[in-house]
C-alpha cells in the first residue's frame, strides 16, 4: 500500500509539474483535519441535526436559534485553523500553478492560509446579514456574541441574523458558480482534495474539467462512486499527502 501511496503521490506531483492551469476542489474532508466536522459519515453532523431545521432556508426563518446552535458547534467551539492541506495548496498558488481553489467549505481557512483566489461555492461565514432591516455584520463581532447568547440584529432587535452561506432551497451565487466552471474548462489539471463529489452542481466540475481536455487527479480519505474518472488518486490524510506532494513537486521544478 505505501507503494502505492508513493507512487501515485509522485504522478500528480508530476501532473503538477507539468501544468499551466490547475484548479483545486475542496470539500468538507480537507476542514475535518482542522476540527471541523463533516456533514455525511460516520460521525457527520446530520446524524445529530436535521438538515431541514438547521441548514435549509424555510428551517432558518422558522427557528433561526436552532441555526446558531448548530453554527456553534460548526464553527465557534472549534477554533479551527489551517491545516497542512491548506497550506500546502496556498503554496501552490503562490509557486504559479494553482490559479484558482474552489471550495463548497464555508470556514474561511483557504484564505487564512493564504489562498487568493478562492471561490466559495456555498458562500461563507465572513459576512451576517439581518433579514429584516439590511444591517451587515463581520463574522468576528457574531462570533463573540455567540459565546454567551443567540445573537439579535443591534438595529432593529430582530434574530433573523443570517450568515451569507447557501442553505438547501437556495441557489448557488450565480456569478461563483459561473466561474468556478470557467475555471473547470480553462484548467488542464483538476484537483479534488477531501470531497465526495455527491453535491451538486458542484460535484459536476471534475466532468466538465475532464471534457475539455483537463487530467484529474485526487486526495481523499475514501473512494467516491466518480474514482473510475480520475488519473490518479491518493487515499490519506489530505494534510499528510498534500505537503509531500508539494515538496515533490518542488523537487522537480528546482531539482
């Protein structure tokens, strides 16, 4: 098995090496390395919640408290910082080959690692609007409030805070989704880090990369029912793999 790890980490540091192009995926698997936790799995969070109370539109304005109970647990109780995944793709951006991440995680740890071009799927929790009045405001103020109580908009009292993430019955931002895909057709490499691929449209990227001409290549912690369309595929620890394949892939650009 480790030959096998080796070697396929080897091919996509050589697929990297030969790319002008690549575009990196991520989902939940890349954020679970850094105590976030994921959705769908063993221990996925809507084992315990039910995603139509807590995560779709029609649940929010229904019980919004529900929400930030949930958003507790998902973001405020973990602390989460970048992992060795994160960074690992940040570095690959910054050595010219990555030109664009696209992620469907809302945790704002691409950027954090110093990820530039990130386009972010299911929005973020950078941003909390108030439903009612309009009022904006920035993920850190909603996050110390957290700590102690649901928070209420300062301006007109309502609790119809709601961060700019997708909830299910919504769309995806049009004009992200618009270029995520720009950017499937355009790369001549592919990278899914810690995704299922069972998410749509998301999950239809890598099809679509592959259809003009793209490799694909894949870091994941287990199989996905789209592993026959891939190149080449690692399964591990997206914070183990991806620095060895950065550190590979150096080797072979600088000897």
């Amino acid at each position: 098995m480790t030959n096998i790890i080796e070697e396929q980490i080897k091919k996509i540091s050589r697929m990297l090496a030969d790319a002008k192009h690549a575009v990196v995926f991520t989902g939940s698997g890349i954020s679970a390395e850094s105590g976030i936790p994921t959705f769908r799995g063993t221990d996925g969070l809507w084992l315990r919640y039910n995603p139509e109370e807590v995560a779709s539109i029609y649940g929010f304005k229904r019980n919004p408290a529900k929400f930030w109970e949930f958003a507790k647990e998902l973001i405020v109780k973990t602390k989460a910082s970048p992992n060795p995944a994160h960074y690992a793709i940040a570095e690959l951006e910054k050595e010219g080959v990555v030109k664009a991440v696209i992620t469907q995680n809302i945790d704002m740890l691409h950027q954090n690692a110093g990820s530039k071009k990130v386009l972010e799927l299911h929005g973020s929790m950078s941003y909390v609007d108030c439903l009612d009045c309009g009022a904006e405001y920035e993920w850190e103020y909603i996050e110390r409030v957290l700590e102690e109580k649901q928070p209420l908009c300062e301006k007109c009292k309502s609790d119809l805070l709601k961060p700019r993430v997708v909830f299910f019955g919504e769309p995806l931002p049009p004009d992200v989704l618009s270029e995520a895909m720009e950017e499937a057709k355009r790369c001549d490499l592919f990278i899914v880090v810690g995704s299922s691929l069972v998410v749509y449209p998301a999950a239809s990227l890598p099809d679509m990369a592959k259809r003009s001409g793209a490799k694909l290549a894949m870091v994941n912690l287990e199989p996905t029912e789209k592993d026959h369309t891939f190149d080449a595929i690692v399964y591990g620890r997206a914070g183990e793999i991806m620095p060895r394949i950065v550190e590979e892939f150096k080797r072979l650009r600088y000897g």
